[in-house]
C-alpha cells in the first residue's frame, strides 16, 4: 500500500522553517522546526527532510496550530491553521539554515 513519492512531491512537503527565538535556540540541540503540508504524515516528513537537506532524522513531532482570531485597528481577521513539525537528526548532521556572508 505504500506509494513511490517523487522528489517534487516531497519538496512540496515542506514549506519553510520557522525561525523564533525558541527555535534559534532549538538548532543548538540539533532540533530544527519546519512548517509543512497540513495533510503530511510524520513518514513523509521524514523522507522529505532527509532527501532534501542529505541528513538522518532522529525523531518527529508534529502539532497542528488551530486558526487564531487577530485584530488590526477596527478590522478582525482569521490567521490560518497551519501544522508544524519539530525533527531532531542524530548528532553528525547539521542543516544549515542561515547564510553565511
């Protein structure tokens, strides 16, 4: 039952990193935080994350953030939901997330 994804499907995957100062932290201890497909499973997560960055990934969790009410001036709007995955790689690997100039 389990399907071939190509390349593309899994670089479609995963959408960006999300960069707090929690999760600045986070990368010290080896822990990156991405924020992907609402509909991915942790097993294509980690496909997607290892073929992307050439990595090995340790441990996955995810969370799924609920839509947020969110006042500008007079207006009101939704923020959306969106899932985000925390991966931890073993210890020899590191992605490389910021440039260095």
């Amino acid at each position: 039952m389990s399907q071939k994804k190509t390349i593309s499907s899994l670089i479609s995957i995963i959408k960006y990193p999300r960069i707090t100062d929690k999760t600045t932290k986070d990368i010290e201890n080896n822990v990156y935080c991405f924020e992907v497909d609402k509909n991915s499973k942790k097993d294509d997560i980690k496909k997607a994350v290892e073929k992307i960055f050439d990595v090995k990934v340790e441990k996955i969790n995810t969370t799924m953030s609920p839509p947020k009410t969110k006042t500008v001036g007079k207006f009101k709007g939704k923020v959306k939901k969106y899932k985000k995955a925390i991966v931890k790689l073993e210890n020899s690997y590191r992605i490389n997330l910021f440039e260095n100039s």
